[in-house]
C-alpha cells in the first residue's frame, strides 16, 4: 500500500518563503374494514382518558338548534376488552365510526394540564389511521382528521361541520326550498327559487373558532377533478298550513376546488412568510388543492373568513354537469338554478399530497397506522411561530421509516402560522384535539388515534447509534454514508434517551424493549443516567439469557426528568456490547431493528440503523495521510547572512492508520524563480538537537511507525515540532540569492512497511 502526494512550495526572497501543499487523502478498505384487525394492530398507546374531553358538543351562536345538522359528538375511547397483555393496545380514541356522516372531536382537559402554551415548543406524537385505500372508489377513505389548535368560547365543547368540514371546518349549508301540498305525502324542490349559499363569513362563524388546523384530507373534494353529487344532511323546519315550505340543506363537497386564476388573498394570516417561504411545495398558498384520490394534508383557519371564497358555479367546468338543464332529479338543478349557484373552496397552505390509505411493509403485511410526529415552535422577535410535521416518519414497530415500506413515503414540512388566530388566550394556554369524519359510503372506514406522547405528561426522545470500537469508535446513523464494520470488530449499540424540559411530569417507570439486530455476539450492558450538574450514574448489566436471544428488556432503576425529587437524572444511555459475526466470505447487510421505551406517562420509540459487517477474507486495514495546504518562512533582506529560516504559520502533517505499519517520506527537486533556483535547501529535523535531514530528489525518511495498530490510530508528526525542529529552510550564505518568488514541488509518500 502506498500513498503519493505532491505540495506546491511558493518562495519569495524580499524576502518571503511560502510552501503551497496540494495533498489529498484516501482511506484503504380490503375491501372492507376489518375493526378487529385494526385494533389488534394498533401501536401501544397512553390512556388518555384523564386527559380530554370527548363526546361533548355545544351549538355556538351562529347555529340553529332546529336546522344544524352536525349536533351529535361521535368520538370515544375505544377499550380492547381481547388485549391481556402487559402494556394494553386498547386506548384507541375513535373519531368517527359508521357511514352516517359522522362527526367526532377530543379536545384536551385544560384541568389536567393538556394544553398547548403558545410562548413554549411542544411536541404531539400520535399515530392514525384512515382506512386501506381498496377498491375502486375513493369515497371509502373519506373524510379524515385534523389536528387542531383552538381558543374558542366554547373549548372542548367546540365542534365544526362534518363531511369536508372534518369536525372542525365551517359548514358550507347550501339550501334549496322545498314544497308539499295538503293532498301530497313528498316534498318537491321549488324551481322558482334560487338556492342559499354560505358566505365566507358565515361558514366561519360555524367552524371551530380562533383555531389553526393541520388538515388530513383521505377524500378529494373537488368539483372540478371529481364531480360528486351534493349530500343532503338535513332540513330547516316546515312551516305554513295549505302549502307548506322547508329547506333542505346539502353539503357540495367544493372545499378542495383548484381554481389558480383566483387572486390569493394578501390579508390571508402570515401571507409574507408563507408567500416568500420557497419550502412549502408546489404551492405555498392556494385555493384548493390538486389531491391525490387519496389525500393531501394542509393547514387551514377554520374560523377565518380569509380561509373560504366564493367560486361562481357556472364557471368551473367546461360541461354542463353543474347545470344539468332542469332534471328535477339532481340537486344541482337547483342549487344552480338559473346558473346563479355557488359553491366554497377553502384557501390551503403547503398542499401535499399524501396516501392516507394502508401501506405495506418490505414482506408484503398491510400497514394500518400512520405515525405523526407535531412539533409547536413559539414566535420570535425576528420570526413568527411554526407548526412541523413529519408523517410516516416511523413504521408501526418504532423502527424509523427509511422506505421499507409502500404506500408509506414520509412526508414532513414546516409551515408559518399567526399566533394572532388564537386571540388573546388566558395565560397563553389553548386547546388542542383531534378531529375527524365520515362520509356516506356504505364501506367507509373509521377514523382512529392512538397517542404516544402528549403535552400534559412527559416528552422524550429516542436515538439509536452504533459505535465501532475497532475502527477508532466510528458512529453509524441511519444518514451515515459509510455503515460497514468488520467481522470480529468489537461494537457498542448506544440507546439514548432524553427528557424534554417543555414536559410537565418526569418520564416515569420507563421500560425498554429492544430487538437486537442479528449477526452480533452479544457480551453485557451498561446503563449510564446523567444529572443535571454533569454527574452520572452507571448500572452494569451482566450477560443474560435475553441477550442471547437477540432481546434486551430492562425496567429503567430511575424516572428521566426534575419536576419531583425523585430523580434529577434528565437523560440516559443503554448501551449493549458486542462483537461483530460473520463467519462467510461476503458482506452481510444487518436489517435495522426496533426499540420501544414504554413510559407509564410517554412512549417513544427508535431503530438501529441498518449496517454492513464484511466477510473474513476482507482486510480491514486504513493508511491515510493529511498535509497542510500553505507553510510561510520567515522573511529575509537581500544579502542577509541568517543561516536557518523558520516557520511562520502552523504547518499540521498526520497519519492515521489500522493493521498498517507505515514509512513517511519526502522528497523535492529544488525552489525555483523562473530559472534561477534558490541556494539553500529544505530540511527537516526530527528535534532541535538531531540531525538535519536535507530533502532532495530521492526520498528521504520523515518519520515512521512499526507497529500494526488493531484500532485506528493517528500519528500527529507536526504536533510536537517546535522553532527549531519540523520542516525548515536551510540558506547558502556562501552565495546570494536575488530577490524573487521561488516556487517548487514537494512529494510526500507513506508507504506500508510490511
């Protein structure tokens, strides 16, 4: 093995010597929803019974107690009666159940400290699901769920239309007049009267108000892409005797309604940061979307008037679907009569589409949840505040998502908001909640939520690195580019986990469950809790019967945070040992496995990064060598009689190595003015006291190290040169250099001695 490389001397006689090195360095080596299957496979989840508020609902003012269609709050906690085992998977919240359009929200039990402080970052961590995506009709999916942040009057009482509105948007109530007769059992549409649509204002005053909502459409709600046919959900009261006059009410299914030609609203909240935000997609603001069938996520104002426009009906398509010429049999006859209709779209910022159906993991096993991980960032005097999301980000076993899924691609982004929205909440606390919603569809799926971690308990992180110990403790991510050990390399799989100081309880009675990855022979574990004054505490754990098996479960000795004098640890490391097996001649790839660490109060989870060990005949050797780039020499005059010029900046050469004993050299044909060369030569001195070496064409030996080190080691040769050792610059006083820029070449070699 050998390793060549030329530097570039610059020398000036003013005088002003200058070595320029140019080195390089190189490193040798269904159809139909199954309820049971669904819950069954649900992820362990917290019981949030204590924590919201579900199943409550109050009329605001706007809505009329006798024509309101949306009054009944369909959400409950869901209890797995099947599941005995330790940790129950039967707190699942469900939001909307059956194919009568329902409507369901959970809002958070401010008593119980479940909110959102709007001056503090706080992070939700939840998983979902929508349904599988089967069949041909996309309806099957529909509606979906929001996450929503809300300040309104009527708190976790509050409730939005259903369908598109998914429990928190305004309820956009078109209305066509009705008649029957005394002699007559059926009501007849008027044709004399034109239809009541919503106005902007209006569908506002009906939505959850003062409110932000992350929008998870699983239904495209377009009239343009899909024409779907107005769902009537209800009637005002009758009234008069021999003729009597009712309104029926229908929802349009226009809240997704693209329409770019549409000027976007400048007064639209936070309009300059979404407008020059250059991350948010296709689109940072606009009206509609261009969903997938199968969903798109969104933030939207619910309570805004800003959020919902005003589409002329007779405009949007080129047929005549939404003017079907008096057919007394479709509503859009008369919700268009005279081609005077309307219909609301709704103003969305950061559209993405997204597969809000079940995916199916790397061996062909249906996927049903989604994770989703909602951090709340506060504003800034130099920024407003943001809400982050990262869906998908983790596969149902806690492992991270890093594609072994389809259907399943992790979606994130991070989007501005107005914290004006919320208006002047007490003690800047608000509420926060899902919602969700059901169309019609005869095989319509539930709307599900099982939460992990949320503001009223505890917020931790997870993290797995794995460190080769052989190869001079070098840490493996899953962004690492080089993931490779060697067989027989000694590794540690570092677990770390840590407290965030935005929770409101310590991470309690913690109990980790870790999946070992295979083709690692397993020794101990240690167990490290870090103070908050820098103290730790290690726990050994010795080698067990789980740890042959690739297992490692441990009920953590210490709560992880300092909100009780319990403890005042704030993060911990698991760490268990082992030493790298692959008894074949080819490299092996190592699958990522997952960890769970189940708090009674927070759960969160992570995976090892997936790794490569090479086979035995592989040899794991490195010889790598780094040069500075410049190195100056003192300046002399013409004339000047100073025999030995020195260094005037940090000139740095090292070389690092594994199983590779090594010989440096150097070698250097002269400095050179343009012909003229430069009378003096370039030596080297090991100390003030040794010999000079004088450096010329044929190498000469700088420095070396016998040994064949079995971990990675660096050999700083510069580290201890001192003003009268290193690289120095020997002048011929017997003769007179000109003054002049003198530039050469040097060549540095380090070569495997064996």
């Amino acid at each position: 093995m050998k390793k060549y490389f030329q530097t570039k001397i610059c020398l000036a006689v003013c005088f002003l010597f200058l070595f320029d090195t140019l080195a390089s360095s190189q490193v040798v080596n269904a159809a139909s929803e199954d309820f049971s299957d669904v819950i069954n496979e649900a992820p362990v989840g917290l019981d949030i019974s204590k924590y919201f508020d579900v199943g409550k609902f109050e009329l605001n003012d706007s809505e009329d107690s006798t024509a309101y269609p949306y009054q009944t709050n369909s959400s409950s906690v869901y209890e797995n009666a099947s599941d005995t085992s330790d940790t129950k998977n039967g707190k699942v919240l469900v939001l909307a159940k059956g194919n009568s359009g329902v409507t369901g929200a959970a809002w958070s039990n401010l008593d119980s400290d479940n909110y959102i402080d709007i001056t503090k970052k706080q992070t939700v961590s939840v998983w979902l699901y929508f349904g599988s995506g089967d069949g041909d009709d996309p309806q099957q999916n529909g509606e979906g769920i929001s996450l929503v942040l809300q300040n309104d009057a009527r708190g976790t009482s509050a409730m939005g239309s259903g369908y598109q509105g998914l429990g928190v948007l305004g309820f956009d109530q078109s209305e066509v007049k009705s008649n029957k007769t005394l002699l007559s059992s059926s009501w007849s549409p008027d044709p004399t009267t034109n239809s009541k649509i919503n106005t902007p204002d209006n569908a506002a005053k009906m939505a959850v108000n003062n409110s932000i909502a992350l929008d998870f459409n699983s239904q495209s709600n377009s009239l343009i892409s899909k024409l779907w046919e107005p769902i009537l959900v209800g009637h005002t009261a009758a009234s008069g005797l021999v003729v009597s006059s009712r309104y029926d009410e229908y929802t349009l299914n226009s809240y997704g309604t693209a329409k770019d030609s549409v000027a976007l609203p400048t007064d639209y909240p936070e309009y300059s940061s979404i407008i020059s935000n250059t991350t948010l997609g296709e689109h940072n603001l606009r009206l509609g979307n261009s969903a997938d069938p199968y969903g798109v996520i969104s933030l939207t104002y619910p309570g805004k008037a800003v959020t919902y426009h005003q589409l002329d009906l007779d405009s949007l398509r080129g047929d005549s679907l939404l003017n079907p010429n008096g057919d007394a049999s479709n509503p859009w006859t008369f919700i268009n009569t005279g081609k005077n209709g309307k219909a609301l779209s709704t103003y969305q910022v950061g559209a993405k589409n997204a597969s809000l159906i079940d995916g199916t993991d790397a061996d062909g096993n249906p996927i049903y949840w989604h994770h989703l991980t909602f951090t709340w960032t506060p504003k800034t005097s130099t920024s407003p505040a943001t809400i982050t999301y990262k869906f998908n980000d983790k596969m149902p076993d806690g492992s991270i998502n890093n594609g072994q899924g389809s259907s399943y691609n992790e979606i994130s982004e991070t989007i501005p908001v107005d914290v004006s929205a919320f208006g002047n909440p007490t003690d800047n606390k608000i509420f926060w909640g899902l919602t969700g919603s059901n169309n019609t569809d005869s095989n319509v799926y539930s709307k599900l939520a099982v939460f992990e971690s949320i503001p009223a308990l505890a917020t931790g992180t997870a993290e797995t690195t794995i460190y080769d110990v052989s190869d001079d403790n070098k840490a493996i991510t899953d962004s690492s580019t080089d993931n490779t050990v060697y067989n027989g390399d000694s590794l540690n799989f570092d677990y770390n986990l840590a407290w965030d100081d935005t929770s409101r309880q310590n991470w309690q009675s913690i109990a980790a469950d870790l999946n070992l990855p295979s083709d690692v022979d397993y020794k101990s574990a240690t167990i490290t809790y870090h103070g908050t004054n820098g103290d730790s505490t290690v726990e050994t754990i010795a080698k067990s019967s789980d740890l042959s098996n690739n297992e490692f479960k441990y009920k953590l000795a210490h709560d992880l945070g300092t909100k009780n004098s319990n403890s005042d640890y704030t993060s911990a490391d698991i760490v268990v040992n082992g030493t790298a097996d692959n008894q074949t001649n080819s490299a092996i790839t190592v699958d990522a496995e997952p960890a769970s660490f189940d708090g009674s109060n927070a759960i969160e989870t992570t995976s090892t990064p997936k790794f490569v060990i090479d086979g035995q005949n592989v040899v794991n050797k490195i010889l790598d060598l780094e040069v500075s780039l410049k190195l100056n020499f003192q300046s002399i005059n013409y004339g000047s009689t100073k025999k030995i010029l020195g260094r005037t900046n940090d000139f740095d050469v090292s070389v690092t190595s594994l199983k590779n004993p090594w010989v440096l050299r150097a070698s250097t044909t002269g400095l050179y003015n343009g012909s003229q060369p430069f009378y003096g030569n370039l030596i080297y001195k090991d100390s003030a006291t040794s010999d000079q070496i004088v450096l010329s064409s044929t190498p000469q030996t700088i420095d070396e190290d016998l040994t064949s080190h079995t971990t990675k080691t660096v050999d700083d040769i510069s580290d201890d040169w001192t003003s009268n050792s290193g690289l120095l610059l020997e002048n011929d006083t017997s003769k007179e250099n000109k003054a002049g820029q003198y530039t050469g070449t040097l060549n540095w070699t380090a070569i495997n001695s064996l």
